[in-house]
C-alpha cells in the first residue's frame, strides 16, 4: 500500500455543523482506496457533561415542559460525532455515518465498505469530508490516513 494524504486535523467547537473538506490527488488508477479514519476524544464525562446537558435543555425545552424531562445527568455522557463521505473523480462516492471513533472504510470496484459505491478507482483529484455534527469537548482532534494499492482492478 502507498500513502496519498496523511492528515492530523484540530477541529474546534466553531466548526460544529460544519463540513471540512479534505482533498487529495491519487497519481495513478488504483485496485482500491483505503481511508483510515479517527478522532479523540469521544466523550464528555461527570459534571462538565451534566453542566452542558442541562444548559441545552434549559435553551431548548420551554419552561412549561421541562418537568416531563430527567435531570440532564441522564443524558451523559455526552458524545462527539464525527463521520466522513467520499468523493472521486466521478461524484459522490459514499459515506460512513458511524458512532465509532476509529474507522476503516475500503473503495474498490469489487466490494466497498457499507455505505460507498464498488467501482474503479480513477487517477484525479479526491476528496474526504469530515462532517462535525457534534463536538460537546471544545476540541477534537482528527487523523486522516489515505492509502492506495497499485494496479487496476
């Protein structure tokens, strides 16, 4: 396997509901495309995480509702979610709206990962968007690993 992209990202709690584009080149047509995904940390724990659960529901919920709420220490831990989609040269080719904090997702014509198309790998430009959904910790930080096995499939 050759690597295309090796990747550290610091995402802050400014780019929650935000897309990060993360664009690459593969030099040649490829057998398949591996993209190693992960981030830390994952959860927000004890009174910081009660403390941001209760400030949510007293912005969120109206005041004549929240006694048909628990007290906000039942929605701990409070969780990042971070998840990535692909695109090729061609379009769109998938994404990976998973919970889990370490991913391997693999691109192939054969057989993709759940959730990305199987077909060629085509030389060109590439791109992997991380999608914040949530970050409940101020900061996070992203590795992103690209690689590729050589050779047409």
């Amino acid at each position: 396997m050759k690597s295309v992209l090796e990747k550290e990202i610091l995402v802050t709690e400014q780019q929650e509901k935000t897309n990060i584009p993360v664009p690459f080149s593969l030099p040649e047509a490829a057998k398949q495309v591996v993209v190693h995904f992960s981030y830390a940390p994952k959860k927000l724990e004890g009174e910081p995480a009660r403390k941001k659960a209760e400030a949510c529901l007293l912005q969120d919920v109206p005041p004549e509702e929240r006694g048909n709420y628990p007290d906000a220490s039942t929605y701990t831990p409070l969780l990042n979610l971070i998840t990535v989609s692909v695109d090729d040269p061609q379009g769109y080719r998938g994404c990976a709206h998973r919970q889990t904090p370490q991913q391997t997702h693999i691109l192939s014509a054969e057989k993709s990962s759940p959730g990305f198309l199987s077909r060629k790998c085509p030389a060109g430009k590439w791109c992997v968007t991380l999608h914040v959904h949530a970050l409940v910790t101020g900061s996070c930080t992203c590795k992103l690993l690209v690689e590729y096995e050589e050779g047409e499939a």
